[in-house]
C-alpha cells in the first residue's frame, strides 16, 4: 500500500492566500523551474477567474469580459476566486478608464464581496445612465442577495433593496428610479399536518422528492417565485402573476426604458388543448409520457405587465419558442419589443395553420394594443443595433495557456496585455496538455485533451482516468472542461501520476452524425452506444502508444454523461478498474418512474420504447438499472442536492444487494455545477483520492480521511470477494 504526502490542502493554504489580490495590484511572484510544484485541488479552487456565470457554464467569453459605461469611458470588470481557508467565494469589481487600458493599469478595486452559498456575490452588473453608477446584485456570507449601487465619482456604495429574501433576477431603467425585482417566496410557516390533510393527502402531481421532504401542497404556485416593482424610495409593491402561469428562479423579466411595462416570460400549469397541435419537440416529448396531473411542464409563455394599470396579460397567445431561453428585446422608445415565439393557430386559413404549428417565429408586438407581425432576427436588430466600444477587452486562453485580459485599440489594433489574472501560476509544473485524435469502432474520428503528468517519461505505461462530457481546446481548465468540478479534477489527477483523458470532441461532424444514425433506433439511444465506442476508440489507441495500462484505467460521468458511461460499465467488454458517476441521467428504472416529467427523455435514450409490455424487454437488454449484474467495477457515486439524492439509488442498491463495492457520498447543499469551497473539496479531492486508491494502490496521509480510507479497504475486499466468485463461476 503506497501513501501520498501529507493532504496537499494543507500544504498549500499559505501559498494561495491573497491569489486574486495580486491579481489585481498586478504585483507577481515569480518561482525557479527547480521550485515548481504539482498543482493540487486547492490551486483549482483558488484560481481567479472571469466571474460570468454563462462563461462558467462553457459559454463564450466574447463580450462578457467588460461592462462599458454608456459613453464608453470607463469599463467594469467582475473576478471571482475560492478560498478554502474561509470557505467563501471572493468577488472583487475593479474599474479602468478607457483612455488609460492601453498603458496597463493597476486596476482601480471598487467593492468586494464574498459568498458562501452557491450565488454570485457580485452579480448582473449594469451601469446607469449617468456614466458614473454602477448596479448589481451583491451578497456577504450569512446575507441575502440585495441590489447596491456604486458611484465610481463619489466612492460610494449604497443599498437599494432590503427584501427579505433573496433576490433572484432584477431590472432597473436607465435612471435608476424604476427597481423590478424577482425574489423568493417567504418560507411557510410550520401547521399541524393533520389539520392541513384531515383527510390524507392526496397525491396528484407532486414531486416525490418533495413529498419525502414533507411538502405535500398540490398548489403549482407553492414555493414559485415572486414579483416586485419599486419606485423611487417607495416600499416595493407585488405585480400579481394569474394563477396559470408560474414563476422561478431564473425567469425572464426586462422592464422597459421608461419603465411602463415590463416583460416577463413564466411556464405554463396546464397546457391548453390547442397548444397540443404544436410540433415542438419538446412539447410533444413531454405529452408523450402522460406526465401525472398537476405536473408542470418547462414551457413558457411571454406575458406583459402595464404598470398603468398594474394588469399582467399574455403577449400572444401561444407558447415562447421552446428551443431557446425565452428573452425579450425593446425598441429604444419603449413602444414595441420582440421576442421569438409560436403564433396563434385560432383564425388563420388551413396552410398557415400547418406553417405555425411546425414553426417559430420572430415578431415585434406594438403596444399598448399587443399587435404582432413578422419580423426577422436581422431586421430587428437594425432597429436596435449592438453598441460599438472604443476598446476590445477581451479574455485569450487555451489549453495550455491560462486567462488572461487583454485590451486592444480597434482602429490601431494596438493590443496590450491589461490583467495576468493568476501570476501565482508561475509557482506551479502544468505538465504537458495536447491534443489526441483517435478512431472509434465504426471509423469516426474524435479529439480529446490528453492530460500527462509533470514528470512523465516516455514509455512507461500509466494508469488512465477518462473524464467525459465533452472538450473544447480554446478553453483553460483546471479541471478538463470549464470549471466543471462537480466530477472532474484533471490537473490535480496529472500531478498525481495519472494520465487523464477529456472527452470528447468530433473532429468531423458530417461524418460523426453520419455514423451515428447507425447505432440506435432513435438518436439519444445512437448517442449513448457512441459513446461507449468512443472510450473503447480511446483505450486502444493509448495502450497503441504504450502510453497506458490497460488494466488501470477509470472513468467518471456526470450529469449527462452519467447515462453514457452507466452503459459503458455494463455492456462493454473493456475492464474498467473504478469509476465515478456524479448526479445524473442514469437511463434507469427508478428514475423514470420517480421523475416523469423528464421519462421522455430516458425513454429515447433506450430505444424509445416506455418500460411497459413490449417495451419493457427493450429496457432489459439496455437500460443499464437492469443490467448491473454485469458491473464488476468499484463505484464511487456522488449526488448533489436533497432533490436529487434518489437519482443514483438504483445503483446503490443494485450494487449492495450483490455485495459489489460501492461508495455513496451526499453533498445536500452542493449545486449542480459544484461551487463552494469545501464542497469542491469533498468533491474533487474524494475524486483523486478514490482512484489513486484503485489505479496506483495509494492512500493519502491526511488524519482526517482515516474513516474514508478504512471505508474503501472494507469495500476491496468485497472486490476480492466478487473477483474470486466469477473465477469460480463457469464459463459459456
């Protein structure tokens, strides 16, 4: 049994101390080549980065960099980094003056804020019109996300909200005078359950998780969001939502510029009959399923408040488009706006009937009337035409180069670099990230991120984690795919002496999509078989290189890709040494029954078929929940949140009731995309942790993972124990 060094958090706490206020003074500290060090868990957790949420999710940095002042003259900038000594999210704002972004200035810090929840602690900045005024969302540990503004002239921070809970989403006219905010349900006050069901309760599409948690209310407006417009100093006022529609945490509202009306996009109770003629892929998957009463469907319809009159009505009556975020667009003088939607099917002729029911559209709708017509995408945005900076800020990274912030002059092209966010970098052995191109079974080609440790030497054979989900090679990650740490760790597993492989991308997508048709009976359940072709594709070309051992390799799934390596794990005939799946699709029995809303989707994903009659013998030869007698990897699973905690519980017990090794981890506060500190932690570490465990035989020495270790030892005998039966067992 080999042992790592002492926990490298604890070696590194000292280090990462004050990362991102160096970032900001712009004052490095540089390290000789013979000083670096491996990079650990914490160093991902301390990394600063560009605080955009659609960045963070794997979206495009392009115009998300800076946030420009109305006259151009000054530009904002939102930084976020961990830190795992508080257990806190640190923000920081910082300004630059336009005139001064070509000279590299040290940065002007504004305000800082930390978080200790899975919200932004600096948020949705905006800029007033007075080009001197800077708005969003804040929040400090133990605190309630609140609206602030600054005033860079002045050097003042000012509270404009003080809502008793949190504030989800908010908009607020150029002025500043008009406050339209989205917030969260005051929490229920505790009554005798008896006296709310004196006859029982009856269940009639209510969640199952909410159920086990003891919420039973079948009103579809119970734990929705709600909605609030204040004006000036006044006390903020509710804008009632109808009973048919129904609010979250991240639904669209966009006041418009002089504040009159506000748009706001909500999902829908119950689908009217009519809308059941649209052939959105979406809707229809979900009629499909014959969901149980009461169960409310993702579709959204776009509704117009009047602040007139305080009266909420639909736009037009038809779902938003349901391949996109519903989101709306106002002409500058308030008196139309556009947004893509279905159309109406009642009192057309019988060819645009068919042409509305198969297609959306873009349309502008006049006010106060609610008259729409046609519109292009195009023709609109020449309205409204997208506002030309005088300076491009822009974050440049790639695979092996970490983010940095440059500035460029576009009429000069002048480029500078304006902020090293992580001059601590310089302290740390990367290793060597390239770009791999392999063959799957049927021929396609696919690329991935081959991830090798710093001291890799050619020729020896390596143990092996593949990490899936997807790669990009534009991005820098710590992890192997954005900052997607709920399952990934792959700089902290290189540093480990292990190679990890990213995957995957298509290097032709023609000729991926071509191959992929033929696979499955539907495209999900082709989906699903191609990927299990491509970790085969991916193992043989590695072992091909002598780069790997093929009898140490693992693999981890998380949220989608739970499903694809579910299935690699039971219908390959590769040997996976251990595995991870993390809060995801499974493809399972349970899920589908205890989830229906989303049944659907799992039903494609094995054929298409629902597990009922015929269909259900399709579901025993693909469904991984059905085939777990052909599991013979150890299993480390991780859910996130108490909604979700029944996602894996197929697995777990499937696998217990054979005495199979299995590890169960529940982090009941973690967000999907892991966020706080020490979750990431838990998540991450436990990672490296559990297959350096079964890869390389090692244990950390770390006195606070005595249990876990004791835990896993009891779990390789059930192993030994497994291995020892099926030698025994006779051979077909």
């Amino acid at each position: 049994m080999g042992l790592k060094g002492s926990s490298p958090l604890a070696r590194i706490l000292v280090l990462t101390a004050g990362i991102l206020a160096t970032a900001v003074s712009g004052e490095p500290r540089y390290a000789s080549a013979e000083s670096k060090r491996p990079v650990t868990v914490a160093d991902a957790i301390e990394m600063a980065r560009l605080a955009d949420p659609v960045y963070r999710n794997g979206g495009d940095s392009k115009g998300r960099v800076a946030h420009f002042s109305p006259n151009g003259k000054r530009f904002v900038i939102v930084l976020r980094k961990g830190s795992v000594r508080k257990d806190t999210n640190e923000y920081s704002l910082v300004l630059y003056r336009t005139a001064d972004a070509l000279r590299s200035p040290k940065p002007d810090l504004l305000v800082t804020m930390s978080s200790t929840s899975n919200r932004d602690a600096i948020g949705m900045v905006r800029w007033l019109a007075d080009n001197e005024t800077v708005v969003f969302l804040g929040e400090n540990p133990g605190g309630r996300p609140q609206l602030y503004s600054f005033n860079v002239r002045a050097r003042r921070l000012r509270k404009l909200t003080n809502h008793p809970t949190v504030i989800a989403e908010y908009e607020i006219t150029p002025d500043g005078r008009e406050i339209l905010f989205l917030a969260d349900p005051p929490p229920e006050k505790p009554e005798a359950k008896e006296k709310i069901h004196p006859q029982g309760v009856v269940i009639q599409g209510q969640r199952l998780t909410d159920i086990l948690v003891g919420d039973y209310s079948r009103n579809p407006s119970s734990g929705a969001e709600q909605l609030f417009i204040q004006r000036g100093e006044q006390a903020p006022t509710a804008v009632r939502i109808a009973t048919g529609h129904r609010l979250f945490d991240n639904s669209w509202i966009s006041l418009s510029p002089d504040g009159r009306y506000a748009a706001i996009c909500a999902y829908v109770h119950d689908l009217p009959e009519s809308w059941h003629k649209y052939k959105s892929a979406y809707m229809q998957d979900f009629l499909a399923t014959n969901p149980p009463q009461g169960s409310i469907p993702q579709i959204e319809q776009a509704l117009l408040w009047d602040g007139n009159d305080g009266s909420v009505h639909p736009l037009i009556d038809a779902p938003a488009a349901t391949n996109i975020f519903c989101e709306t667009q106002w002409a500058a003088d308030a008196k139309s706006l556009a947004f893509q939607t279905y159309l109406p099917l009642k009192g057309v002729d019988p060819p645009e009937r068919e042409a509305r029911e198969s297609n959306d559209y873009w349309v502008e709708v006049s006010l106060p009337s609610r008259e729409f017509h046609r519109v292009s995408k195009e023709e609109w945005q020449k309205k409204k035409p997208e506002p030309i900076w005088p300076m491009e800020v822009s974050l440049e990274e790639d695979l092996n180069d970490p983010p940095k912030i440059y500035v460029a002059d576009p009429e000069s092209k002048r480029k500078e670099l304006l902020l090293d966010l992580n001059p601590q970098f310089s302290e740390l052995d990367f290793g060597r990230t390239e770009v791999i191109i392999w063959t799957a079974a049927d021929g396609t080609e696919l690329t991935g991120g081959l991830y090798l440790p710093p001291d890799y030497v050619p020729g020896k054979r390596y143990p092996l984690v593949i990490q899936t989900h997807g790669f990009t090679s534009k991005r820098f990650s710590m992890d192997g795919l954005n900052e997607w740490s709920s399952a990934f760790a792959a700089r902290p597993l290189a540093s480990a002496g292990i190679v990890v492989l990213q995957a995957y991308g298509r290097k032709d997508g023609e000729q991926y999509t071509k191959n992929e048709k033929r696979l499955g009976t539907t495209p999900e359940q082709a989906r699903v078989r191609m990927e299990k072709q491509a970790y085969e594709g991916a193992i043989d070309a590695l072992a091909e290189r002598g780069l790997i051992d093929r009898d140490r390799v693992g693999i981890v799934g998380w949220s989608r890709s739970v499903c694809f390596v579910a299935y690699t794990l039971t219908h390959s005939q590769y040997s996976f040494a251990a595995a991870s799946l993390v809060e995801g699709v499974d493809c399972g029995y349970f899920q589908e029954i205890a989830f229906p809303t989303t049944a659907w989707d799992i039903n494609k994903m094995n054929g298409g078929a629902v597990p009922l009659g015929e269909g259900l013998q399709e579901w025993f030869k693909e469904s991984p929940g059905f085939n777990l007698d052909k599991v013979h990897t150890p299993v480390r699973l991780l859910e996130l949140k108490t909604d979700t905690v029944l996602g894996l519980w197929e697995w777990y017990v499937g696998l217990s009731f054979q005495r199979k090794p299995v590890d169960f981890v529940f982090l009941p506060a973690a967000d999907h995309f892991v966020n706080r500190p020490w979750e990431r932690v838990v998540a991450q570490e436990g990672l490296v942790d559990w297959f350096c465990f079964w890869l390389k035989d090692e244990e950390d020495r770390d006195a606070a993972k005595v249990e876990q270790y004791a835990r896993w030892r009891e779990l390789r005998k059930q192993a030994q124990a497994s291995a020892q039966i099926r030698s025994r067992a006779p051979r077909n």
